[in-house]
C-alpha cells in the first residue's frame, strides 16, 4: 500500500445505503407524525394529498441530502482507516512497521506485572538472495517470511518488521520455555518455505535472539539483549535459536 485508495469498498457502500434508508425512514415517520398533529390541531384533521405530501417531501428532498451525507462520512472514515494503516502497517510485508511494533511492544513491557518474551528474528546469508535473483525476489522472499511468522505465532503475539530482513515477535505473558517452542515452531516453519525464484531452489532460515522480561522495562533495552543473542545465533552457524536460560 503506497497510497490512499479514493473508492470505497462494497462493504462501506452497504453502511451508506443501511444508513440511508434507515435515516430517511425515521424522517419520514417523523414527518407523518408531525403533519398528522398539526392538521389535527389547526384543521379538520390529515387528508390524503397532505398525508402523500409528509411521506414524499422527506424521501424526495431529505434521501439526497441524507446520501450525500452517509457517503461523505463513510469517505472521511475510510480515509482515516487508511491513514492509520499507512502509519503503522509495513507497505511490502503486511506486518507492524518497526514504530509501530516498538510503540505496542513499550506499552505491554512498561506496565507492571506484565511478562513476555521478544524473539529478533533475521533472515540468514539475505543478501546473497538479493544479489543472485535481485531486490523484486528478495522482496517476495521477505512476504513469505511475513506470511509464516504471523501465522506460526499465537493469536495475541505482535509480529513487525524491525527493517530490512530483520523481524520482531513479541509474546506477551509468556515464559521462555514456551517462547523457546515458538521459536522453534518460527524457524522450521521458515525452513519449509518453498521459495523458488527464476524456478530454482532457493531454502530459507533465519537465526533467531530473544529476551525476556518480568518485571517493567522500556522496549530499547528489551531489543538490545535480544539483538545480543540473535548475534550469538549468528556466531554459531546461523540457522538456530538463542533464548536466555530459564531460572
């Protein structure tokens, strides 16, 4: 995503015509209502042309109005839909961008009695892909990876894109033994990808650091320890998992 869509999506037209219909009925009612009691006050009573009249001056004068209305509203919404996916969403990878990971991730490790683990995860030898096949496969190799991370993790873990070929996990609540499970379950997921540019084999890994917290810490601490031990991971063959020891 590069830029704001200008055309709303069928769903956003249903709400406007929902909306619509639902706004120029209650007019109507109201309008037949207040017809009825002033001709009932000031008249012998309502008569049929001024009955057709309250029910067809809302539908005819106040459905446009209405309509026009829904549609601007529901336009200034989607707008800022897409604003805020613009702000927080990474345009190649469909994952939180790194501000955006960092900002949910400082306010789960900043809050007392919270505990998780942050898994950085990098893709290995990445820029020999690049350089081989080119950015454009380098690029659909970083959406698989994506793709696999945040379908590997559970449902309230956080997954973004720190920059480049380097991603974050965040597993809030969790302890390291079972962090060291997803890890485990995010590195042969990677693995298992069939990334095949130019219809040539290419595997993938990635090496993976993590760290852990109990007690409140600020996220660029929390991402230094991790980023040590993904180094550590490097140093040891690549393709592998480096958590802390569980006490």
């Amino acid at each position: 995503m590069t830029g704001l869509a200008t055309a709303l999506p069928k769903q956003a037209w249903l709400w406007v015509f929902r909306k619509t219909l639902l706004m120029t009925g209650v007019s109507v009612v109201i309008s037949v209502m207040a017809t009825v009691v002033f001709m009932a006050t000031f008249s012998a009573g309502v008569d049929m042309p001024g009955l057709i009249v309250s029910i067809v001056m809302p539908i005819g004068l106040g459905g446009p109005m209405i309509l026009a209305f829904a549609i601007g509203t529901e336009r200034m919404r989607y707008a800022n839909q897409q604003l805020h996916r613009l702000a927080t969403i990474d345009g190649l990878t469909e994952v939180l961008n790194r501000r955006a990971f960092a900002s949910a991730v400082e306010k789960y490790c900043t809050a007392p009695h919270r505990r998780g683990v942050l898994l950085v995860i990098d893709a290995d030898h990445f820029k020999a892909v690049n350089d081989r096949f080119g950015h454009d496969q380098g690029d659909e190799a970083l959406k698989l990876i994506a793709q696999r991370l945040s379908r590997t993790i559970p449902r309230d873990g956080l997954v973004g894109r720190l920059g480049g070929e380097e991603f974050g996990i965040y597993l809030p609540g969790m302890d390291l033994a079972s962090a060291e499970e997803v890890a485990g379950a995010v590195r042969r997921a990677i693995a298992e990808i069939d990334f095949r540019p130019e219809n040539t084999q290419c595997p993938l890994s990635v090496s993976i650091g993590g760290a852990s917290h109990a007690k409140p810490i600020i996220f660029r601490t929390l991402y230094r320890e991790a980023d040590e031990r993904l180094y550590s991971a490097k140093q040891s063959g690549r393709d592998c998992v480096a958590l802390p020891q569980a006490a």
